[in-house]
C-alpha cells in the first residue's frame, strides 16, 4: 500500500497538474510545473510536452513543495485567473472523491477473494480523498507569508492569490483587451509593441496597479528602454511602498546599473543581502556589477557566494569566469565559462563571455563566432553589442589584434 508520503507526492502532482491543465486550455503562452523544488535550478530531471515544460526533483517523494508558473495567465482576465488558481486544490478533491466513490460502489461479498484487495484500495482511495482535502483547505486559506522560490522570488499561496485577485480593480473591456494584446507580444518577444501598448495604457484610469506597473517596467526593460523602466520602478515602489517585495527592490538594482548608476545599485543589493534572509540573486548581479567596475575580487567572492546558494549556476560561472579573466588566472576563467556552457549550452552570456576570452587572446575571428551566437540567443545580452563591434574592427583591413578582458 502506499504510503503518507507517496500520497502526498500524488496529491501535489495533482495539484501542480491541475493547475497546469487549466493554464493549457485559458491561454495561450508557455506553463511550466515544478515537482518536488521551489524552483531549484538543479537536481531535477526536466523535460517538455509542447508548450508545457516540467522540473521534477530527483527525491520528489519526499514532498517539498512545487509550484506551476504561466506567465501569460496575468492577461487572461480576472475569471480565468481565478480558474487557474482554484483549479490546482479542487480537481484533485473532486478526482480523488470519484475514485473513493467508484471503488466503495463496489464492494464484493465479505468471503469472496477479492474482498481483501478491494478494502486496501477503498482505504487508499479514502487516505488519498481525505489528504486532497486536507491540501484544499490548506492552501485555499490566504496566508500573506509568500513561498520564497530558489531564485529568490516571491509566490502567495492559491487563496492568497485570488484575495488579491478579487481586490484588483476591475478594467472595462477595451482596456482588459489591449492588456490582453500588450502580453500576446511580450510572449512573442515583441517587446516595443509591447511597451508602446503599455505606456498607452498607464495614464487611463483608473490608477494603474502595482501589477500593471511592474508588468510596463518589465516590458520597457527587456526592449532596452532602461531609463523610462527606471521611472516606473520607482514609481511603483513610491506609490505601493507597503507592498514592494524584494524583486522589485533586485529589479531597480538592476535598472540602475543599466543606467549607469553603479553605486546606487551596489548599494540596493548590498541590502537585499544584509536583511535577515538574503535574496541570493542579488550576489549574482553584485558580483556582475563589480565586474563592470573592474573589482574583480569583490565580483569573484560574490559569484562565489551565489554558487553556495545555487543562485543561476550556468550564469554564475560564465560571469565567475569573467571575473578570473579579469585576474589574470586565464585557465580558471575558461574553465568556469565552459561549465557555463555544459550546464546551459543556450545560455548567451556563456557564449558572450567566450567571445571576451578569445577578444583578449587576439582571436577576433574566433570571438565573432561566440559573440554572433550570443546574438542568436539573446540580441539583448548586455554590452554584446559593443563585443561585437570590437570584434568587426579586428577583423576589419590593416587592423591590429588583441583586445580587452572586460
């Protein structure tokens, strides 16, 4: 017979599954299921089924949580938001309720062979009903402690979500529609239609929510409009100071080392790792941003500290690597980007750094290489740009060789 833990990993499969089924059938953009992590990066088997990808963690058995993230749920609507949530606690009641019900219609006579093997199974039917119950309750009751994820990130739990879902002010119809065209881009990685929708959208009242405003700044970001994210960052964090979250707090960080504003950003994730529980993201763009200012010592005791916290390993090491390179420890860096690239053979800052590493050896051509492969991943890549152009200018007539490490 199977036991409590077995039908605890059943029921939170169930849960994660039913809320990836209801993702697939409301919208149209990628879903993703996390088994038995809250997003670790790492130990976990990972494979995809069309537009669902699934993380399951090598000792999912031992239930520790899991979690189904679908991005594009966040312009589907209030009604098919709420579906989505309420679908994870109550399919797997109901599913296990029809089995419990269809196994109990069956009972064989007291004396007859198959009464013995029919009780066991009514008796797990039963278990498993009572612990999907038990699931229900518990995460149908909002709790405003978020679920911290691997990355850092914050999660409510399913009826903290649709309480703030419920308490969101309603949009009319034309409004709810171009938010609803604003996210079809951003999934397509149109992101300047994507922002003009948004920036469209933002003076129209009523007053635009912390979502909505984190949603324009995260748009503005990717299509490479740092200085206007910067200002809605600071305007969500202004006028929604008692909800702002740590990733809003990593994502101005960010925004101000785009912008130039090293110091200040050097100071956010400072804090971020000084508070009681640190947001392990922010060693990673720490370190990223003292290798921008060529403190490559202080970048390598980050990036160090974020591998201890498995904080993005495939883009810790690329950067690590970075870092050595800028050392001078010239086999180490290597070393570090090309288990960047083992670990994520798609991750651009891997082939990016490549490309750096064959710039300061005076390789331009095989620098180009890795940096038009970068390109090909991610056009977005930070500085891949500027790389690149250095690159072209080596290989361009009568140039000379070499190149920078940074």
């Amino acid at each position: 017979m199977l036991g409590s833990a077995g039908l605890w990993f059943l029921v939170g499969v169930l849960h994660e599954g039913s809320h990836a089924l209801a993702a697939l059938l409301l919208q149209p953009g990628p879903v993703v299921v996390h088994l038995g992590t809250y997003g670790r990066p790492t130990g976990n088997w990972q494979f995809g089924l069309g537009r669902l990808r699934v993380h399951l963690a090598y000792t999912s058995i031992w239930w520790r949580g899991g979690y189904c993230q679908a991005p594009a749920m966040a312009g589907a609507g209030r009604g098919a938001e709420a579906l989505f949530v309420l679908a994870g606690p109550l399919l797997p009641m109901l599913l296990t309720g029809l089995v419990a019900w269809l196994v109990s219609s069956q009972k064989p006579a007291f004396e007859a062979p198959a009464y013995v093997p029919w009780l066991v199974g009514r008796t797990v039917a039963l278990a498993a009903l009572a612990l999907a119950t038990i699931s229900a309750v518990f995460n149908l009751l909002p709790r405003r402690k978020p679920i911290v994820l691997a990355d850092g990130r914050h999660l409510f739990n399913d009826g903290q979500q649709l309480l703030n879902n419920w308490r969101r002010p309603r949009l009319n119809a034309a409004l709810a529609a171009q938010m609803q065209q604003a996210e079809a881009h951003r999934l397509a990685g149109a992101y300047a239609e994507s922002a003009a929708l948004y920036l469209a959208i933002l003076p129209r009242p009523p007053r635009p929510t912390r979502a909505l405003l984190g949603q324009a700044t995260h748009v503005l970001f990717m299509a490479g409009r740092y200085a206007e994210a910067l200002v809605l960052s600071t305007r969500q964090q202004q006028e929604f100071a008692a909800e702002t979250t740590d990733d809003d707090r990593f994502t101005r960080g960010l925004l101000l080392s785009r912008t130039g504003q090293h110091a200040a950003a050097l100071a956010v994730y400072t804090a971020l790792l000084e508070q009681p529980q640190p947001y392990p993201l922010a060693y990673l763009n720490r370190g990223y941003t003292h290798n921008l200012l060529g403190h490559y010592a202080l970048a390598l005791a980050d990036f160090d500290l974020a591998l201890a916290h498995d904080a993005e390993p495939a883009y810790t090491y690329a950067n690590r690597g970075l870092a050595l390179l800028g050392l001078g420890q010239e086999a180490a860096g290597l070393a570090d980007i090309q288990r960047s690239l083992a670990l994520d053979p798609a991750n651009a800052y891997g082939h990016r750094n490549l490309g750096i590493y064959h710039l300061g050896r005076g390789e331009p051509a095989a620098a180009l290489r890795c940096l038009e492969h970068a390109w090909q991943l991610d056009p977005h890549t930070h500085e891949l740009d500027a790389y690149l152009q250095q690159a072209h200018q080596h290989l361009a007539p009568g140039a000379g060789t070499g190149g920078p490490n940074q």
